[in-house]
C-alpha cells in the first residue's frame, strides 16, 4: 500500500487498473478525460495488462462495454455530462443483458447552457435505468467504491452494472490523500471475474437485447431487474463488509455523521457533503444538535437504511445538486417517497436547491438551512423550496442581461 | 489549516505550482487538498488554484474565501475584478506577487494594510510558478527546504534532467530569499457558525423566456476572441508546393481559418487557426506543415 496525493480522476483509473479491467472503450469529454489518459498511459508502458479502445462517441463506446461483459471479460469504461446523455440508449439497454461491467461518470451539469462545472442532473438521469448507483464524497471513495461497484455488480445474485460516481472538478482535479492498496490485496477482496454463463463466445451463438411482445412477458424481464437490483442491496452489505475487513475502510450504504442524537440532520450526495460535515462539526461546536446522512448507494434505493437513520429526527434539510423542471430536487421527492406514512419520520423535508453548475456552497448557507429547517419544526410549516442563490448573485446576472439588452438594441438599430 | 490561493493565468504553470506546494506540504506529514480551478483549458485565460493544508482530515472543499496567503504570478490580473484576486484578502492575509515593481508601489495601488511582499518578475517568465511555490513553502515556515526539492522533482519529474534542475534552481533561490519572512504566513482558524454572517438569499423571479434563455445578442463575436492564442504547433504553408488544388485544406479546416486569395491562394488566419493540424494531414501536396508554436519564424 501506498498513500499518494491524487486526483479523484486518478483514483478511478486506480480502481480500473487495481480491479485488474481488461477492456476500456473509451470517448473522452472534460472531465472525465485525465481517467482514460491515465489509462491509455499505464497500458502504453505495459503496467496494465488491458485493451483500451477509443470509439467515436459515447453511444458505441457503451455498446462496446456491454457486448464485451457479455463475452465475460472485466470492463471499464468513463464518461460524464453531454457524452452520459449520448449514450443513453445503451445506458438504458445494457442492465436487460444482465452481464455486469463499472462505469464511472464523473458530474457535470448538463446543457442548455453549457457548462464544465458540476451537479447531479446528468448521472439522475440514469436513475431509472437498472444500473446500480454509488456517489462518492472523497477520492479515497472514488477508488474504493470502483472495486466496490465490481464485486456488487459481477455478483451472481446481481449481475447488472454498476456506476461510480463523482463531481467533476470538486474531486475529479483535486488532489487529496489516498490510499493505493497492492494488486496482491486487493485480489483477496476482488478475484477475477468468474462470469459464469456470462460467456458469449464464437462457437456458440446467442441473441441478446431481443423483442419480447406481450406485456407480461416484458413485464417478467424487467421486474427481474428490479429484484436484482434490490437484492444488491444485502448483497452490498455483505460487500462493505468484507471490505473494511480487508482495508479498514467502512462504507455503509447509507452514511451517518454524528446524526445519532441530532435533532437536524444534512441529507445529500456527493463530495459537497464533506463541507456538510465541516458545517455540523462548526454548528455542534455552537451546541446544535446537527448530524449528516447521506446514501452512498442511491440504486438500489437503502430506503430501510434510511429510515433508521432518520427515525425521530425533528427536521432534515434535503440538498439536491439537482433540479426536475417543474417538480424541484429529486432527492427530496425520493426522500419524502420512502418516509412517507411510515411510524416516527421526521415531520420537516426542507427542500434546498444549491450547487447547480458548481455553485459554492458556503458555510454561512449550510448554517442558514438548519435555522430556516429548525424554525418550520417549531412552527410546523414546512418552508417553500428554496433555491439557493444570492441578491448580490442576482444583481451580477441583471448587470450581464444589461449589457445584452444594450447589444440587443444596437443589432436592431 | 493553511488556506493558499494561486492566481495566474493559463500556461503559468499555476496547476504546477499549486502541486508542488502541495507535495511538499504533504511530505511534510500534512494532510493536502489541492486543485486548480479553470474554465475552458487556454493559455492565457486567468486561472487560479489552492492548496489546503492542515494537521486533521480536511472537509473543505472549492473555493478559498479566506486565504491566509494569496499569491499572484501575473500583476497583470490585479486589477480584473473578474480574476477575484483580492477576494476575501484580510490584513491577516499575506499577498506575494510577482513583479518587477516595489512592493510599497502595490501597497499604495491596492490599499493593503497587511502584508504584501513581491518576488522580482523572473527573466523566464515559465518559471514564474515554481520561483513563487519556493518561495511560498518558506512563507508558511513549516516546510523544510528538503521537502521542496523532493516535491520539486517529483511533480516535474517527466520533463527531463535540464528543465528540473533548472526549476529547482529557481525554487531553492526563492525559498532562500524569504528566509527574514520565514514563518510570516499562518494557520486560519476554522470561522464559527456562531459569527457567520446570513446569506442574503433572494427568490428568483420568473422572467420573460426571451431574457431567460442563455445567447449572445451580438453579432461576429467569434472573430474577436483571438483563439489563435490556444495554439500550440502552428501550420506554415509552404506556397512553392501548394498547388492551389481546390482548397482541400480550407475545405478541411474545422475554424473556418484558411481563407482563398484573390491570387487563389491559400492563407492561414493566424488570429484564429487553433493549429488542430487537420490541414497538414489533409493536403494532397504536402504543402504544410507544422512548427511549434514557440519557434523563432513567426508566420
Ligand atoms: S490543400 Fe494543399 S495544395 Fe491544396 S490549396 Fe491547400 S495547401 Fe495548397
Ligand atoms: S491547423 Fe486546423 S485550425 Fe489551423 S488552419 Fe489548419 S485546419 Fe484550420
């Protein structure tokens, strides 16, 4: 084992590399790119033994990586935003196959307008696809997730893909101290992939992704993943375990920060949540009873996990790095969704919108949405969502639309 | 924790530095959080990046409103309100920049009361990020100038022998400059909940779709960003073997940057050839080619 100072980009070809993946299609987009040069660069000086392969989009590139599961090889492969989008088709398609590969994305926002910068929009619109989903908050737990997500998606019980993912920039360029397990390690919690029927082979011809008419008959196949997708859950359990036996690491699917006795509690993903932590150590040492949840595994879905976790609280400030036009955060929707009618749920889901596009989340703002959060459990009303953006964010926008206003006229003059 | 924020702009060697920083921090049994911030990756373009350092675990991530130390490759960038760079700067704040003026000259420009000290603008300016990162190590006092150089050789080593010992030789001068302000740059508290000032939180109103839909209202504006200045291998075309074919190279040019001559010639636009190369693999004649950038036969 080593620990080194890399990127979180870094920490994910770790993990490809340390899973030992023997195929790689790859398309690179900012920010995922460094991943795929990572690679592309230990393969050329023969330190992986593995194919890497560039297709010319997104679209074939997932194609590729479930046809090559499917001939029960170990597959990788990267993408982010845009090129997830581009690919959605197979995103959809590939869990029907049930043969099981890791796909990381990294986070970015999705257009229109363009952006670089990250939020969530683009890996919850895979949410409903039968991948099973892991969000990360470190790199540590970007490359540890990545041999996670194989041992969870090749297990024979589950045997749908996985993805891994992290924000683009928060943790994809930045460097933070990881641990780098041995091969030899990691090969006792993570052997080579036994694909078991998982072989389509030359010889012996099979037909996948084929039509099936008839509802019940469709309906068999796709509530079948959905079984296997929620047996991930125990079998993700059982994973986690094995894991921190091996690398002393714990990885719950359902993390907790001192939420124990709090009275309100943080409730997001992604590596905005370590600021989270931050505010509740700041606000604890305030004397507030503050904690964090926050799933790492978001499909399947730990509702159970959750529950525990948020039994009795008085409020939780829900934070999604997300937005659904016309509905709000999909977190909390799918929050409200498993607490609902259940004994002893917290009364208050504050709803807050922030950190679209990588917008900041400021401490002082993390203080304000447990005040406004305390003060609808005292009251009993639960507050309007709230979108977190400043007047003097406001004012810079207005100032930028003035300016267009004022060409506007000119071009028409 | 130490709070650190770089300001530069594109191939500066910003990213570098900030690692370098890092590296050496984290050698020094720190743990280190340090990335760079940019938009889309160009030469030139502001850019800033951080380095975290601190005895615990660090939970903060982004932006650094409270730097303890802001340092500046380019005073170029100081007065663009848009590069930030005196954002959040305190008198507690140490500001390093790297000029050829004096510091009281920034001092009474900006109107700083705390400390601003300058490191005298480097003959190369390449060597800008590693001159400062050298001298910021020594700033924070806690960093051993065996660090710096092991941290040093380990972030440029795939450059090559000549290029490393040169860097090292402008990252020790400037750790060795500093030695009167050894120490002058300290650990930032963690701000308490209870002392934060509230977010001004407004509601976004409902504008009218027309306002509300992100576009330029404005006519040619892609002739005045000068993305020439991206390129790093430049096409020179060679006129003795061109045989003005019918244009494959303008044809092929993604930029729309080979325009025909009255004369049917083909130019390069310059000001905006981004110097994909796409022309050089595409001409019949194999009448261009490539020159790095930096070379001395400018077009
Ligand atoms: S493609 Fe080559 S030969 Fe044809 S016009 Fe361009 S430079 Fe001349
Ligand atoms: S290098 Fe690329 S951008 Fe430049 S002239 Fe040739 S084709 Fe156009």
């Amino acid at each position: 084992m080593t620990r080194a100072l890399i990127t979180g980009n870094a920490a994910a070809a770790w993990g490809a590399r340390l899973a030992g993946a023997e195929y790689v299609p790859a398309f690179p987009i900012t920010p995922q790119t460094e991943i795929i040069e990572t690679l592309a660069g230990w393969i050329d000086a023969g330190e992986m033994d593995c194919r890497l392969v560039t297709l010319e989009s997104e679209h074939s590139m997932l194609t590729a990586a479930g046809a090559a599961a499917s001939t029960g090889v170990r597959v990788f492969s990267a993408t982010s935003s845009q090129g997830l989008l581009y690919g959605m088709e197979m995103i959809y398609a590939a869990p029907g196959n049930r043969a099981p590969f890791v796909l990381v994305n990294v986070s970015r926002g999705i257009q229109t307008p363009v952006t670089l910068e990250p939020d969530h929009n683009d890996v919850l619109a895979t949410r409903d696809s039968g991948f099973l989903q892991l969000h990360c908050a470190t790199c540590q737990e970007v490359l540890d997730s990545t041999l996670i997500a194989y041992r969870l998606a090749e297990d024979h019980r589950v045997r749908l893909p996985a993805l891994v993912n992290l924000d683009g920039f928060y943790l994809s360029f930045t460097r933070e101290p990881v641990d780098i397990p041995a091969r030899t390690e990691v090969e006792k919690f993570l052997p080579p992939f036994n694909p078991e029927t998982t072989r389509f082979h030359a010889g012996e011809p099979v037909s996948q992704g084929v039509v099936v008419l008839g509802g019940a008959y469709y309906s068999y196949f796709r509530y079948e993943q959905h079984l296997a997708a929620q047996r991930a859950l125990e079998v993700y359990a059982e994973v986690a375990a094995e894991f921190e036996q091996e690398f002393g690491r714990r990885y719950d699917a359902v993390e907790t920060y001192r939420s124990e006795d709090a009275e309100i509690v943080f409730f997001m993903i992604g590596s905005f949540s370590t600021k989270a932590k931050d505010a509740v150590d700041r606000l604890r040492e305030a004397g507030q009873a503050v904690g964090l949840v926050r799933p790492r595994l978001l499909r399947p879905y730990p509702a159970e996990a959750l529950r525990r976790a948020l039994a009795g609280k008085q409020g939780v400030v829900v934070i999604d790095q997300n937005l659904s036009m016309g509905m709000g955060g999909v977190l909390h929707g799918e929050l409200a969704g498993a607490l609902y009618g259940q004994p002893g749920m917290p009364p208050v889901l504050a709803s807050f919108i922030g950190g679209l596009g990588g917008r900041d989340i400021a401490a002082e703002e993390f203080y304000e949405m447990v005040e406004v959060t305390r003060k609808a459990c005292q009251e009993g009303v639960t507050p309007p969502p709230r979108l977190l953006y400043t007047a003097d964010e406001l004012r810079q926008m207005r100032k930028l639309q003035a300016v267009a206003h004022a060409e506007r006229r000119e071009d028409a003059a | 924790m130490y709070r650190i924020r770089f300001h530069g702009r594109g191939g500066q060697g910003m990213k570098t530095a900030s690692r370098i920083l890092g590296s050496a921090f984290f050698l020094q049994g720190y743990e280190v959080q340090d990335a760079p911030r940019y938009g889309a990756e160009r030469r030139g373009a502001p850019i800033f990046a951080y380095v975290r350092a601190a005895r615990q675990p660090i939970q903060e991530r982004g932006i650094i409103l409270a730097p303890d130390l802001v340092i500046v490759a380019d005073d170029s960038l100081l007065p663009m309100p848009a590069a930030g760079v005196l954002q959040g700067v305190t008198p507690r704040t140490t500001l390093l920049i790297h000029s050829s003026e004096a510091p009281e000259t920034w001092r009474q420009r900006l109107n700083i009361a705390g400390s601003l000290l300058t490191l005298s603008a480097q003959a190369e300016p390449h060597f800008a990020g590693t001159a400062l990162t050298g001298a910021a190590a020594r700033l924070v006092g806690v960093i051993m100038r065996s660090a710096l150089e092991q941290a040093v050789r380990q972030e440029l080593a795939g450059l090559g022998e000549e290029t490393l010992s040169a860097n090292l030789a402008q990252a020790l001068a400037a750790y060795d400059g500093m030695a009167a302000h050894a120490g002058q740059v300290s650990e930032g508290e963690a701000s308490a909940a209870v002392a934060c000032p509230r977010p001004d939180w407004v509601d976004l109103p409902l504008d009218e779709a027309d306002a509300a839909a992100a576009a330029i209202h404005a006519g040619a504006t892609s002739v005045e960003v000068r993305t020439g200045l991206w390129r790093t291998l430049r096409p020179v075309i060679d006129y003795a073997r061109c045989k003005r074919c019918w244009w494959v190279c303008s044809e092929f040019c993604p930029d729309s940057a080979i325009k025909v001559s009255a004369e049917n010639y083909p130019e390069i636009d310059y000001e905006h050839c981004k110097g994909c190369l796409i022309c050089v693999a595409q001409c019949p004649s194999h009448a261009i080619t490539p020159i790095p950038e930096s070379s001395e036969v400018k077009p």
